[in-house]
C-alpha cells in the first residue's frame, strides 16, 4: 500500500516534498524531475526557490506530465507557459533541459512517441509530483484510461474543463483535448509523490489509495507501483 503522509496544510506539504527534492539533486545533479501543473503542486515550488537559492540546477531535467491541445503555447495558461513562470524561472533552471509535451497541432501526430522517447533517452523520471482530478485523473488520464497507457492525445471531461474553466476567461476558452503521459508512463517514474488538498479531493484520494484497482479510478493505478507516496491534509484524508 501506497505510504500516506497527513500534513498539517498545503505549506507543510510543499516543504515536505521540496525537500525530497533537494536531497534528490544533491545526490545527483542532473537528477530527472516529473512536474505537474494545476493547483496543487504550486507550494511545493514555492518551497524549493527558498530549499535550493544559490544552488546552481544548470544541469537538472525535467518533463511535464501533460499539455492543451488546440492553445499557444504562449498563452498563459498552456502548461509550458505555467512550467516555465513557477519552475524554470524562479528555480532558475536550463529551458533546454525542462520538456512539455507538445500540444501544436501540427506534430501531434508524433509527439507522443517523441515524448516517450525523450524520457527514455533520460534514463526515466526519478520523482514524479501528480495531483488528482476531482473525478480521480492523474496527469490528464480520465476515467477510463488504461493502466497500460503511454503519452498520447486525449479528450477532456466536461467535469474537468469546468474544474479548470477558473484558469480562463469562460469554459468556452478551455481546451477539448490535451496531451498527457499515460498511466504505464507515470508508473515507470522511480518514485510517485501525489498531493491533495482540501475535501473536495477526499473522495479521489479514498478512491487512489484504496479503492479497487480499475481504469475508471485513474488514481487507483498508484497502488501498482512500489514506492508511492501521498502527501494530504485533514480534509483530503478525510475518507480514507
Ligand atoms: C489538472 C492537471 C492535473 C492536476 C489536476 C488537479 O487538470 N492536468 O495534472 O493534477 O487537474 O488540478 P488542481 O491541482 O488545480 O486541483
């Protein structure tokens, strides 16, 4: 069973967690990060600009779990925009070194297989951060995804184009589709870190950590991997 740490709020978490992280890079310079986006990993970053000030992380990797399809990538709330303005800028990392699946139409096509690649290529993830969906989606993977998965293009929920309306102008200007890792790409990741905040993520962790292992329950493909950590407060354990 995944390990399930309770923290006191979001802060503790980050701290937590950037933690790990710093201890990661100082084994291991060009240690490979996996970044998420959304909400839920932000403390965490703000932890690690106080954790790692002065180091130098020239030579630090990093890919990101997932990206819109259909949006510019210089749009503000592409996830490539969102990596670069909290991590690679405030961390001060190589731009070269950090990947965002690429959601332009044009190289869709590929870009999946490019991205599996490129991971390989980088001897794997050594710690993943993911947050969770409301309804139970890691990465982008919705309900329904397979344990099996690798990055590819998919479609959104409308419960998840609603959850993430707030980062738009109207849900109309939320993207229908996105890129993401799989379910079988996250679970290659060394080590797993989920975070989740707040009750209205409850359900979803209840549902991770322990309930039955199935492609309608995303998150329940944690329970797969052998070295899985879920960071949470009060409110989102509160089901467990
Ligand atoms: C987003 C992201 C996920 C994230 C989740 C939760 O759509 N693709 O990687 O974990 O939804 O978001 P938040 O952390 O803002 O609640």
């Amino acid at each position: 069973m995944a390990e399930v740490v309770i923290v006191e709020n979001a802060e503790a978490a980050g701290t937590l967690v950037a933690t790990e992280i710093v201890e990661l890079i100082a084994q291991r310079a060009d240690a490979v990060l996996g970044l998420a986006t959304g909400s839920t990993p932000l403390p965490v970053y703000q932890a690690l600009r106080t954790q790692l000030a002065g180091r130098d992380l020239s030579q630090v990797r990093g890919f990101a779990l997932d990206e819109y399809v259909g949006l510019d990538p210089a749009h503000p709330e592409s996830y490539r925009s969102v990596i670069t303005r909290e991590v690679i800028e405030p961390l001060g990392l190589d731009p070269q070194r950090i990947h965002v699946p690429n959601g332009a139409h044009a190289t869709i096509q590929h870009a999946g297989d490019d991205y599996e690649a490129a991971i390989e290529a980088a001897g794997g993830v050594d710690l993943q951060i993911l947050g969770i969906g409301t309804d139970g989606h890691i990465g982008f993977n919705e309900p329904g995804s397979s344990f099996a998965s690798r990055t590819r293009v998919k479609t959104l929920t409308e419960q998840t184009r609603e959850d993430n309306a707030r980062f738009f102008d109207s849900i109309d200007d939320v993207p229908r589709h996105c890129i993401t890792q799989g379910l079988g790409t996250i679970l290659k990741a060394r080590h797993l870190v989920l975070l989740a905040f707040g009750e209205g993520k409850a359900q979803a962790v209840a549902d991770a950590v322990e309930g039955p292992l199935t492609a309608f329950l995303p998150g329940s493909a944690i329970q797969l991997h052998p070295h899985a950590t879920i960071v949470v407060d009060e409110a989102a354990a509160s089901r467990l």
